[in-house]
C-alpha cells in the first residue's frame, strides 16, 4: 500500500478509546506525508521551544496504540507522560465530559460552587495516604499544584526556605524551574529563579551504593549545615522521581526523612504527579514506603486526559491559608472534575493498581532478561508500570545518552513510542496505559530488544 492508498483510506479518523484495533501498524515512513504537512506548519506557528517526541499527527488514541493520521498505528508506551493511565478516550470518562459539557462548561468555583468540585476533593482527602482530616484545593497543572503546595507550607509555618532534591523535577514556572534540578532543557537562559529554595542529595542506590537511612543522613546533614530546620518550611520529594530518571530511593530513605520533618515542623510534600493514581502498583508511591506526606500534589493521571492538579493534606496545614488566597478562574474546572470523578472510579472499579502491578512484572522481567545479555543496560528499575533502564557506557559506567536517544529515535520509527528521561538523558522510561494488553506491551519490547540489538 503506497502513501497515497494509504491517505485516501483515512479520509475519516478513527474512532479513539478502546475501539480502536490493537495493533502495532506502520504502514508508511514516520513521519508520514500527513504528517509531515502537521509538521511544516507547526515549525511555522508554534514556538521553537516547543518540541516533541513523536514526528507524529496524532489522531485518534486508546487502549494501548495512538494512530496517526496517515493510518499508522504505534504502541503507547508513554501515555502522555502518565496522563492516560486509565486509556485515551476511557468510555467512563468520554461520558462523563459528554453529560458536563452539555450541562455547563464555567462558572469558576469561586464565583458560583458546583458539586464536582467538592466531589473530587472529597475523593481526594479519602484516597491518598494517611487517615489524618484532610482538606484540598483544586488547580489546573502539576506546576500550579506545586506552587501552591509550597505557598500553603510557608503560610502554616511562617518559614520559607524551601529544600528539593538532585535530579528531581517540579515543573517549568519560575519558581518550579528552582526546584527543578535539570538545567537543559528547563531552566537554561530563564533566570533568575525564586530565592529560598535549596538543595541536598537524593538517594540513587545504583550511583551513589549508600543504604536508605545512610543516604537519609547525608542529606539531613546538608539541610541541617546549608539552611537550619529553624528556617525551613518544607522539603519537597517525588517519592520516586519522574523527569530524573525514575531513581527508586533505597528503602528507609523516604520515612527518615519525613521522620525528621515532624521532628523539626517541617512541611513534608510528596510530589505525586507522576507517581500517582495506581501507576506504582499502589494508589500512590508513598504508600509502597510507608510514608504518609502531610501535603502531596496530583496532577496527570488524575482526570482522563484532561487538565487537571490538586493540592491535598492535613486539614490544619490547608486551612492556614486566608480567603481568597488561593484558587484560579480555571482551577477545578466543572469537565476536567467530571473527568476525574470518573478515572477515579475506573482506578478503583477496574483495580488499575493490580494491573499495574501486573505490567510491571512484565516490563521488569522482560528488561532483566536483556540486560543479562546486554551490559549496555546498567540498572533496570521501578515499581508498577513505572519502570526504567538506564543505558550506560560498559566500560566506565558513564550515562550514554547518544544510545538512548538513538534507541528512542528508532523505536517510534518502528512504530513504538518510547520516552527518554534522566540527569543525563540515558533512561529510557516505561509509562504505559493500564489498558494495554499482554501482547502488544510484550511486541513494543520485542521491538525494544531489535533497536538495542542493532544498535
């Protein structure tokens, strides 16, 4: 079938979500014609620090494929950087969106309240960890959440220095880029950055060998020399980190940590953002540490596909805010809080965590059997269907990133779609939706171990 053949056959996108046939495609060289055209007109609209991982016109998406439009058919093993855990186009989710917006589509909460608004933050305060009294507060992105985590955390403890971690990764506002350890590509040339924010060592267990509370102790020790408990208001964590490169603290790092925020009247924030709603195998990371953070932030996963983040903690720390100190016209918009209300009943309904658990599996000992045979693949790590391997050079152990990114670049030329993360650019990282199947999750890393092979 040429291109040609190929344009005409699609003159209509295909239906999205769970209809849609499952099944790696590649029909056409990617990028293909369509999507070329998508391209040439991107470079000529949109602004160049805009970039994207897949040279793509992306059309139509569920299950565990995204269709593009000149018909090619590619295995999803991102989900949008963990948004469409539940599946693109999830039917609970399409309806719920579908009654909203014909119902209404604004009011802004703080103008004239609505019911889905505090129904999420009803199922916020009972799902995340800790039985405390808990109380939140809706935003739109993982940034905002963050953001206003930290304002919420400086208002209860009239501090404001703020402590983040090496490799971690916050967002892209001005104060969130400070958090953000990694300067290429979020933080070179947008300076200055919010002041108050430091900091300290995070535990790598394949880098740095260091036992969970040894590397606990390394770090208080920096909290303690460079800003002083007395000053701080919060530390801020990914209980595993995403954009970093999914580095999986040793066990004990994590509860020392938090053990010594209480211990000092310290804000403990879990940045769930990536980690949360079942991705890890548990609803949320801490759980699987056994750490219960007195505020986490959500976003990505929470709602389907649609924009949506939160802030949820202890019902004091919440409230310590005045009226009218936080909010946002679009923060808990009425279709994005249907969205969520929805994904979080299709989390719990389905037993999105057991099948993440299941995934993982598969991904971990699919990864582990090629790195037995490929000492290119220095670390294979995760939990749930949040799962990495970082490829190194077998010589010295030093970060390929060149490998990865070419490994990456072939793979969505093969017609799987693969992401790449780290310090040092050389994760790969395994995000894929709770709705793949055994078969195509297996196909993309068979795919995975061919670019590897002939690399």
């Amino acid at each position: 079938m040429t291109a040609a053949d190929t344009a005409d056959t699609i003159a209509a996108p295909p239906l999205g979500g769970p209809s849609l046939p499952q099944e790696r495609r590649v029909v056409t060289s990617i990028p293909g014609p369509r999507s070329q055209e998508l391209l040439a007109r991107k470079a000529a609209a949109v602004a160049a620090g805009v970039g994207h991982t897949a040279p793509i016109e992306a059309v139509a998406a569920g299950g565990g494929v995204v269709v593009d439009a000149d018909g090619n058919s590619l295995i999803d093993l991102g989900s949008g950087i963990a948004v469409t855990t539940v599946g693109n186009a999830h039917p609970k989710v399409v309806e719920a969106v579908q009654a909203q917006v014909a119902q209404f589509t604004h009011t802004c909460f703080m103008i004239s309240p609505y019911e889905s608004y505090v129904a999420v933050a009803e199922a916020l305060n009972r799902i995340t960890p800790g039985d405390h009294e808990k109380k939140s507060a809706l935003f739109n992105s993982g940034a905002e959440a963050v953001e206003n985590a930290v304002k919420i955390a400086r208002k209860f403890t009239k501090k404001q220095a703020v402590v983040a971690f090496d490799h971690g990764y916050h967002g892209r506002t001005n104060l969130t880029m400070a958090l953000t350890a990694k300067s290429m590509p979020y933080k070179s040339g947008f300076g200055p950055f919010a002041s108050e924010i430091y900091r300290a060592p995070l535990s790598y267990p394949f880098r740095d060998g260091l036992s969970g509370p040894d590397a606990a102790k390394r770090a208080i020790s920096v909290i303690e020399k460079q800003v002083g408990a007395d000053n701080l208001a919060a530390v801020i964590i990914e209980p595993i980190q995403g954009e970093g490169g999914f580095i999986v603290p040793a066990d004990g790092f994590l509860p020392a940590l938090a053990e010594w925020c209480r211990a000092n009247g310290v804000v403990f924030i879990a940045d769930e953002i990536q980690t949360g709603f079942a991705r890890t195998g548990a609803m949320f990371a801490s759980e699987g540490f056994g750490v219960v953070p007195d505020l986490i932030t959500t976003a990505k996963g929470i709602a389907g596909g649609l924009p949506l983040a939160a802030v949820t903690g202890r019902a004091e720390i919440m409230d310590a805010s005045h009226a009218g100190g936080l909010g946002g016209t679009y923060g808990g918009n009425p279709v994005a809080c249907a969205a969520a209300l929805a994904s979080i009943d299709v989390f719990e309904s389905e037993n999105l965590s057991q099948r993440a658990r299941e995934v993982g599996e598969i991904l971990v000992s699919r990864l582990t059997a090629m790195q037995a045979g490929d000492p290119r693949i220095g670390d294979v790590r995760g939990r749930g269907a949040m799962v990495a391997a970082e490829l190194v050079d077998p010589a010295t152990g030093d970060p390929d990133a060149a490998l990865t990114a070419a490994v990456a670049k072939e793979c969505i030329a093969r017609g799987v779609i693969v992401l790449t993360c780290g310090t040092h650019g050389n994760v790969i990282r395994f995000l894929p939706p709770l709705s793949i199947g055994d078969d195509l999750l297996n196909e993309g890393l068979d795919v995975l171990a061919e670019v590897l092979a002939a690399a």
